[in-house]
C-alpha cells in the first residue's frame, strides 16, 4: 500500500494476477493511494496479518481508507477503480482466488456504501496499474499490450 498528496508522484502496482489492486482518489484535496492485496481474510494466518496487513482484503482495506482520509480526503468523493482478480494459475477455477479476492471487496464495500467507479476484473491476464497524483488519472497496462488511461 501506498498513499500520497504529493502532486508530483505517481503510485503503481504491477503484475495483478489474481491479486486485486485498489486505487483510490479525492479529487478536491488532490489525494489518493493504491492497495494490492493478495487474499480475502486475514484469519487465515493471523500473523502474518499481523506483520503484513496489506496483504488481505479485510485488513488492507480499511487502511488504504484511513490514510488517504488522514490528507482530509472523504469517501463521497473518492474516484475508486480496480483491477485484477484474474484466474491466471487457476484457470479451471479450483481455488477462485481472484473471484474470492473481489467478492471480499464488494462485500465490504457494499456494507460500507462505498461505489466503484471503474473496474477491470477477472479474465486470465495481469494487470499493472498507475496512478498520478497531480491529476487522479489512472492508467490500465494488461499483459500484451500498451499502457491506456482508464
């Protein structure tokens, strides 16, 4: 996870296979952050949560949030885009990783009224995704092809 109300930053997460990535962004006070977590819950290895809670949907999340607030960013405001839950090593879907990995995130977006602006999901591809913080423009880069804006 990255944050930042730095204008001259850019924040980007690459290869997002079955890995969501999260970007968030308030236009009025130029703010945002990026979140690539691997896995849903955290409760499957409590300490690894622990050190590393940037790793689960159910712990990164609401800190990706918490510090993009703390530059005095509100959630009725944030731009929010995501990317990634790909079945790339599950392509029989055994495991659903990537679909499990959403799912966690819309469901916790839904209890906390929270809407996605754009998304790219699923599929077999990864996915490496920028943002720039002077601007809130994001931009999608799937495996094969050319870096676009979103």
């Amino acid at each position: 996870m990255k944050v930042s109300n730095i204008p001259g930053d850019d924040l980007v997460t690459y290869s997002l296979g079955s890995c969501i990535g999260l970007v968030i962004y308030d236009p009025v006070v130029k703010a945002g952050g990026i979140l690539h977590y691997m896995l849903p819950d955290s409760t499957i290895d409590r300490e690894k949560a622990q050190n590393n809670p940037f790793m689960f949907a159910d712990t990164g999340i609401p800190r990706l949030f918490k510090s993009v607030y703390s530059f005095g960013a509100k959630k009725q405001r944030m731009n929010i885009y995501i990317a990634g839950g790909a079945g790339i090593l599950d392509q029989k879907g055994f495991f659903n990783i990537g679909k499990r990995n959403y799912m966690a995130l819309k469901k916790m977006f839904f209890k906390n009224n929270v809407l996605i602006r754009k998304q790219n999901i699923g599929g077999n591809v990864n996915r490496t995704i920028r943002i720039y913080i002077s601007t809130g423009d994001i931009f999608l880069k799937t495996s094969g092809s050319r870096e676009k804006k979103v």
